[in-house]
C-alpha cells in the first residue's frame, strides 16, 4: 500500500524533476500535460511522440509525465517548482491507475482533487482539463474496470465548467464488446502509437477551444 493519496511524496529519482524545473523556468509554455507512464510516453518515438510533434507541440506544449508516478508524486512535484515560471493556459491532468488497488478510490480522488487545487492556485489563470483515467485490462470484465469507472465518477465531479472541466475518452478505445485491442493498448494499460492517435483525436479540439 502507499501513503494517503492527498501526501506529498518526493519522486523516487530526482533527475526527472530537475528536468522539468528547468522546462518551467525557461517559460513559454501554454499547455502542460501532467501524469504518469500514459502521459510520459507521448516522448517514445515507437508511440506517441509522432503525434505529439504533429499535434501539440505547436500550441507550446510540455510534458510533465513520469512513468509509475502516483497522485502522491505528482502532488509533491506540483508543490515544488515545476508550476513556476511560465503561465500556462490549459493544464491537461489523467492521473490514479498507479494508485489503484494502493489506495481506496475516494481517496485517490481527493489525491487528483488536491493536486488541481495546486494548479489553481500556482497557475490561476489556466484552465484545467482533467481526463477520465483510461480503460485498463483487454478483457470488458476485468477488475480493474469498474474501479476505473467508480474512480472517474469521483473526478467528474471536480469540474465547475468554469476554469476546471473534465472529458472521459475511455470509450474511444474499447471494441464494441467492451474489450480493449490490443493494436490500441498491447499490455492492456499503455497506448501504442495507434493509441496516442486515437487520444489525440478525441481531444484536440477540446483542448484548443479551452486555450482560447
């Protein structure tokens, strides 16, 4: 088990974080992606950093995802320097898979809650987007879908419709029978290329009306 999903807890290597304190610093971003292994691979040349260069690299993105990250994680991060520096106009959060089965669904909600109370309070005039975390397991009855669901139920409930909104793409990559291909997500969890293209598909327009 982790600590509570709502406590600060440094990353297990520090590199990571250094480097994107220097991203913040060097300013110039207006649109921040923040998450776990899902968020840090739109980097992997085999998945999706083709489609980050095509679609989001030209609204000034960054990409603040760290792989096996948790709501603990991200909310020290958040906490310590990597909001500083530059003034964002869309903070896109999807983050908790990692925490489930470590922590009690509320209370990893109260983890993603915590760390959008941060982006408000450090980045106020950005909007926020947070993402229903993405379906896991191939199999339409595996455990980890109704956590999922009951997880997503809880985030949705974060959004004012005002500065903070939220969007569940989950759907988009599930065959009609429910079950997740695997030319979409290989391991049942992380998108490949096709993947990353179908994520982007279902929210770039969403995200440049938000950055308006």
């Amino acid at each position: 088990p982790l600590p509570p999903a709502t406590q600060p807890t440094p990353p297990r290597t520090d590199a990571r974080h250094q480097q994107f304190l220097e991203v913040a610093k060097a300013g110039n971003i207006d649109l921040l992606f923040v998450g776990d292994s899902i968020t840090d691979w739109w980097r992997q040349e085999q998945r999706g950093k083709p489609e980050w260069d095509k679609t989001w690299a030209p609204l000034k993105a960054a990409n603040f995802g760290i792989a096996g990250d948790t709501t603990q994680g991200v909310l020290w991060r958040m906490q310590n320097g990597e909001l500083d520096g530059f003034k964002a106009r869309l903070i896109v959060l999807m983050l908790g898979t990692n925490n489930l089965r470590r922590n009690e669904i509320a209370d990893i909600a109260a983890g993603d809650a915590a760390i959008v109370a941060e982006f408000r309070k450090r980045q106020p005039q950005a909007k926020v987007l947070i993402l229903g975390v993405f379906p896991r397991g191939a199999a339409a009855d595996n455990a980890f879908r109704p956590m999922i669901k009951e997880l997503n139920g809880h985030l949705a409930k974060l959004a004012d419709n005002k500065q903070v909104f939220y969007l569940d793409i989950g759907d988009k990559f599930l065959a009609p029978d429910g079950t997740l291909p695997a030319d979409i997500m290989p391991d049942g969890l992380h998108p490949n290329l096709k993947g990353y293209e179908i994520w982007s598909a279902a929210t770039a327009d969403r995200v440049k009306e938000l950055m308006k």
